[in-house]
C-alpha cells in the first residue's frame, strides 16, 4: 500500500440519531468533542445526526415531521401571512 495515502485521525465513531435514539458505529475522520458509550461498554467520539436509515421515512415506510428548529411554525406563519395579503 501507498504510504500516507490514509487519514491520520480515521477511527471508530459512534453515531447517535437522535430522532429515533439508534446508535452506529463507524469509521469515520468526522471531529467531534462528545463521546458516548457503545453497545460494547466502550467509549466512543460521539456525533449526533438529526436522521439516520433507523429514522428515515424511507427506510421505515412511517411518515412522521422532525421539527428540530422550529421550521415548520415558520412555515405556517409566513403561509398564514401570505393568505391574509390576498
């Protein structure tokens, strides 16, 4: 193999959704300050992702609205705001 051809800060991360509270891991170079136990006992970087395959519509074939900062209410308001204008 090619020296130096590899990421020196690739390692095994724990991934956290925390739509539907699924954890993976994987190997990753993604930083992170966090950690979290995995389902071994160990202590893992942790990086928290809104959606995931466990989360996902399409994976799950359940529809549900992740609001995670409020985008929806924005929505509604400037649709509402638009309705009273006409």
């Amino acid at each position: 193999m090619k020296k130096d051809l590899h990421p020196a800060e690739y390692r095994t991360v724990l991934f956290e959704d925390s739509t539907s509270g699924k954890s993976f891991l994987i190997g990753s170079t993604i930083k992170t300050t966090k950690t979290g136990k995995g389902p071994d006992g160990k202590d893992y970087p942790l990086y928290q992702v809104e959606i995931s395959s466990a989360s996902h519509p399409f994976y799950t074939g359940q529809s549900k609205t992740i609001d995670t900062a409020g985008r929806v209410d924005k929505f509604k308001k400037r649709a509402a705001a638009a309705k009273k204008q006409r």
